[in-house]
C-alpha cells in the first residue's frame, strides 16, 4: 500500500476526531434504531432477527458511508483532487469506511445482543459474517456515495441508487449468517463466501477504473 | 444503418413469422406448460432483448468516457430506455404466464425478483440522470453508473436465481429456459423469428427516439 492512501486514511481518522458530532450522530442514529426495534419487536425468532440486523445494518451504512463524500466543502474536495491520485483517493475512503462500518457492525451487534437477545447458536461465525458483510456494504456505498455527491438532493438518492444494487449482496449474507442459528449444516457456503468475495474484488475494481471519471468537474 | 429501410422490413417480416408460427405452428405437448410454451417467443424474447439493449447502453457509455462525445451520451440512454421498456414486457408476460402456470401472477420467485431489481436499478439511472442539470455532467456521471450498475446487474440476474430453488423453467442450471422442454420446431422460430425479430424492433424504436432527441439538441445549439 502507498503512502499516499495511509496519509489519507490518517487524515480521514484524524478528522473524524476533531469532528466527533458526526460520529456521535450515527453512533446515537444506531443505538436509537435499535432501541426502537426493541421496542416494536421485543425480541424476535431468529430468521426475524437476522433479517432485521442485516437492514439495520444497511440503513447505518447509507448514514455513516453517505457523509464521508457528502460533509466535504467542494473547495477542500478541489483541494485533494489537485494533491492526489483519484486511485489513491478512493481505495484510502473505502479503507475507511470499512473501519468505520466495522466499528458500527460490532456496536449495533452489541446492542442487538443486549436488547433484542441472542438466538444464535454459532455467535463467533456470526460475529465474523457481519464483518465481512459490513466491509462489502460499506464498499458498495462509498463509491454510490461519490457518485451521489455529485448530484443535488444527494442523500436521497444514494438509497435510491444502492438499494436495489445491494439486494443480491444482503441476499446472500443472509443466508450465509442463516447457518450461524442453526446446528444443521447448510451446504454451499464455501461458493457463497467466494460470491461474497468476488462482489468485493469486483466493487474495488470498477471504483478505481470509473473514479477518475467521477472526480474532474 | 439508421436511415436504411431494409432492416425494418426484415423485422416485419419475422415479427409476421414470429406471430403466425407461434400462435399456430406445431409445439410439443408438456405437462403444466401445455400451450403456455408458446411465450418462449415473446416472454424469453423480451428478456434477451432487454439483455441486448442494455449491453449496447453499456457500450455507448464507455464510448462516452472514452471520448466524451455528448453523441454517444444520447445512443447510451435511449438504448437503457428502450431496454427499460421491453423489460416490463418480460415482467408481464412472465406474469400472465406465471398465472397459468403456476397459479398466480406473483410469487416471489428469485427469477421474478431479479427482474424486478434489474427494472429497479435501471429506473434508478433515469433519477440519477434527472437531477443532475447540467448536461456533460449529467451525462458522464450517468455513463458511471451505467457501467457500475451493469456489473452489479449480472450476478443479480444470472447467479442469484441459480443458488436459489426457483419454479422457473431451467430452474437449475441454465437460467432462462429449459432446453429439453423444446423442440427443433420451435428452435427455428425462436432463433430465426422472435429474437431478431423484436431486436429489430426495439432498435428500430430506439432510432428513432435517437433521431428525435438529435433533432432537438442541433435545434437547441442553433437557436
């Protein structure tokens, strides 16, 4: 990895510390959605639950994705497109925004323990899926978020644009987390993992091809 | 091509054959499907003409990143339009078939679903174009979407249905139609009737969409 992508990434962690309301704002969206959940649900069978953690999951993904291209002025976007490599700009905010969505992941699950209780009997496989699950989302939506932030009214149309996009990626999470309530074994997992995988490689591709396009105006 | 005549005839004349073969040539009989089998020739038609129509949007797309020509901007969209189009043809006459078939015009099948996000995804595009105003940026940021949006599409298309149980004929295996359900006879009218046959068509639609849409941007860059 450059060293270009880990000053950005620096420069991402290190803004997110000196602005911590946004942070704050999704970590209090999350905890607030859950809460809700808990009080409409209760706490649910299992194929509820899962498919309840995976939209939760999406709905904390377009908010804390979303902001990372839309907070920016257009004078300090200006300002990094004339510093550095639409390459390097990408791959550093969908990093990111995988660490940032792998700390909302373990969160929103702790929270989902907590208050809507824990039918899962495999809670490690499952801890590992919503991982990989929340890199893969957030990857999809940092580059649907730079997309986004060129057009107006650009929240709104990031969940226009990556709702039916993600469905064949929640699909299969879910199944693949499906196995974590259950002691039967489920067949086809290991294909699954590497559709998974290949979704990735092939979101992580597209963006660096397509984003230089994206970011000249 | 646009202003040749010959192609359009050709397309009269095997969406004729398409039509007469297909509502009174021979097909074999099968349980369940029975006459049903008979929208092989405009349901499935209609899928790989859709398929056809947004790989070419696709094309014009890279086309315009490439070389930003605003011409290509044009050809991009009204083949995603056209494409759009005969995509809810598919999704209804699959619905009517569906209802004969499987009893009802809906049944959450992964076949239906995928179709369903496909028409979604795409619709999405027109939004997307929509609220960008100004017409370079709209049209490159729309041909990145373009490009992005078809690669996402295949696997909900084409690997989804198949990890899934599905009704749908070829439900295992190929994911359009089930090869052993037809016979030569109707091979020849799928192959040599219906799918040039609406192709054609759609393409034909599309010129002249194209044609109109030229015509208003020479009169808006004269006036």
């Amino acid at each position: 990895m450059s060293p270009t992508v880990l000053t950005l990434i620096r420069k991402d962690i290190l803004l997110e510390f000196r602005q911590q309301h946004s942070f704050y704002g999704v970590l209090l969206y999350v905890a607030s959605t859950i809460f809700v959940l808990y009080l409409a649900m209760g706490q649910p069978e299992s194929p509820i639950w899962n498919g309840l953690y995976w939209m939760i999951q999406l709905f904390v993904c377009v908010n804390a994705v979303a902001k990372s291209f839309l907070q920016e002025s257009r004078g300090r976007q200006l300002y990094f497109y004339s510093i550095c490599n639409p390459a390097h700009f990408i791959l550093a905010r969908m990093l990111f925004n995988a660490v940032l969505m792998l700390v909302m992941n373990g969160i929103s699950l702790g929270l989902f323990f907590l208050l809507l209780g824990s039918p899962l009997v495999h809670t490690g496989w499952f801890v590992l899926i919503s991982g990989f699950g929340a890199v893969s989302i957030s990857l999809v939506f940092s580059f649907l978020a730079a997309i986004a932030s060129r057009a107006q009214q650009n929240a709104a149309l990031m969940a226009i644009l990556g709702f039916p996009l993600i469905v064949p990626q929640l699909m299969l999470l879910m199944r693949l987390s499906s196995v974590a309530f259950s002691d039967v074994f489920q067949s086809g997992w290991i294909s699954m993992f590497g559709l998974m995988a290949g979704f990735d490689a092939l979101v992580i591709v597209l963006s660096l091809i397509l984003f230089p396009y994206l970011w000249k105006d | 091509m646009i202003r040749k005549n010959w192609w359009k005839i050709l397309s009269i004349l095997f969406l004729l054959y398409t039509v007469i073969a297909g509502f009174l040539g021979p097909v074999p009989a099968r349980r369940i499907l029975n006459e049903t089998i008979r929208n092989l020739y405009f349901h499935v038609a209609m899928w790989f003409c859709m398929m056809i129509l947004f790989i070419v949007s696709l094309v014009y797309a890279v086309r315009y990143l490439r070389h930003n020509r605003i011409g290509d901007d044009i050809y991009s969209v009204e083949y995603a339009r056209t494409g759009i189009v005969f995509g809810m043809l598919g999704l209804i006459t699959g619905a009517v078939w569906a209802k004969y078939t499987w009893g009802d015009f809906w049944s959450n099948d992964p076949k239906q679903l995928g179709a369903a996000i496909a028409l979604l995804i795409y619709l999405a595009y027109f939004v997307l174009r929509n609220s960008l105003t100004d017409r370079d940026k709209s049209a490159r940021i729309s041909a990145v979407y373009n490009v992005f949006a078809f690669a996402m599409l295949f696997p909900t298309i084409w690997i989804i249905p198949r990890l899934m149980d599905s009704l749908h004929p070829g439900g295992q295996g190929n994911p359009a139609l089930d090869t052993r359900d037809i016979d030569n006879r109707m091979r020849l009218v799928f192959w040599f009737g219906a799918i040039p046959g609406w192709t054609l068509l759609a393409i034909w639609i599309t010129t002249l969409r194209i044609r109109l849409r030229q015509y208003a941007l020479k009169h808006e860059l004269h006036a």
